[in-house]
C-alpha cells in the first residue's frame, strides 16, 4: 500500500434551524465527502475490490447515482446489483461527473418541494411516491452508508483517508 494521506476533515455543515435546511444540508454534505473521496483515485484500483463483497470505489459511486435517480427522478432500475457495475468505458472522472449531474437534477426537484411531508413530485411512472421527508433521510442514510464504505476502500487504494 502506498503511503498514508491525509486529508483534511470537513466538520458536519451549520445550516439553519429548519428541517428542510437540516436534511438537505446534511445529504449535500455526504453527497460532497463521497464524490470527493472517488475523485482522483487511481486505475485500476477503483474498479479493483480489496474485500470479499466485490465492492468496488467507483462501483459505490455508480450505484448512489442510480438511487438519487429511483429516489428522486422516479427512474427504475432492473438490477440493483448491477447498478454497482460501472461500464469498461467510464472513467473516474466520468462517473464522478455523472454523479453530481445526477445530484444537480435532482437538487432541482427538491427545490421545487416545500412540504415534507407531502409526497416527493418526481417524473416517471406513477405510483405511491413516499414523503420528501422519507427521501431525504433514506438518501442521508445511504449515502452516508456507502461513504464509510468509500473510506475504507480509498485507504486501500492509496492511503488517502479524511473527508
């Protein structure tokens, strides 16, 4: 292993006293912590898994952008383990690019939301959509979820580790 990294933490963000500015603060916040740690990692290593689930650096990061898509955008997806599949052709920098695109859409449809507990407006097909509230913590809980998997994954990488 390379030798160690380290970067500078980022505290949790201060935001205003409402719900809103508290969930979306926090996602935004988590959203940044794991883009920032797949970006710059090196090839082959982020598509090369170091423990027994297979799981992969840049395969973490394809996935949350699937489910900021199912989450938000009502897009499906088929095959959730696939989601964790990048293709041969996309690069880091892809992927990352992809990922916050994705976070820009669907920042889009959140600012167009001022209940909470009002069920998220998203196109795609209908059906029972949940509240934005319910997005908005599952979002906070899965990314933060895989952003400790992204950590432990990147030190094996290279050493890097902080957010």
């Amino acid at each position: 292993m390379p030798p160690s990294s380290r970067r500078k933490d980022t505290p949790p963000p201060r935001t205003a006293n409402s719900e809103a500015d508290v969930l979306r603060g926090f996602l935004d916040y988590l959203r940044a912590s794991i883009a920032t740690k797949v970006d710059g990692a090196a090839e082959p290593q982020v598509r090369t898994s170091a423990v027994p689930s297979g799981t992969t650096l840049l395969g973490l990061l394809n996935h949350l952008i699937a489910v900021e898509k199912a989450t938000f955008l009502g897009e499906r997806a088929t095959d959730w383990q696939a989601t964790f599949q990048p293709a041969p052709e996309d690069s880091v920098a892809d992927v990352v690019a992809r990922y916050r695109a994705t976070v820009d859409r669907a920042n889009k449809v959140l600012d167009e939301c001022t209940d909470l507990g009002a069920p998220l407006h998203r196109p795609g097909p209908s059906g029972a959509s949940p509240s934005v509230r319910w997005a908005l913590t599952h979002m906070i809980e899965e990314t933060g979820r895989h952003a400790g998997h992204a950590d432990i994954l990147r030190e094996l990488i290279d050493g890097t580790t902080g957010r």
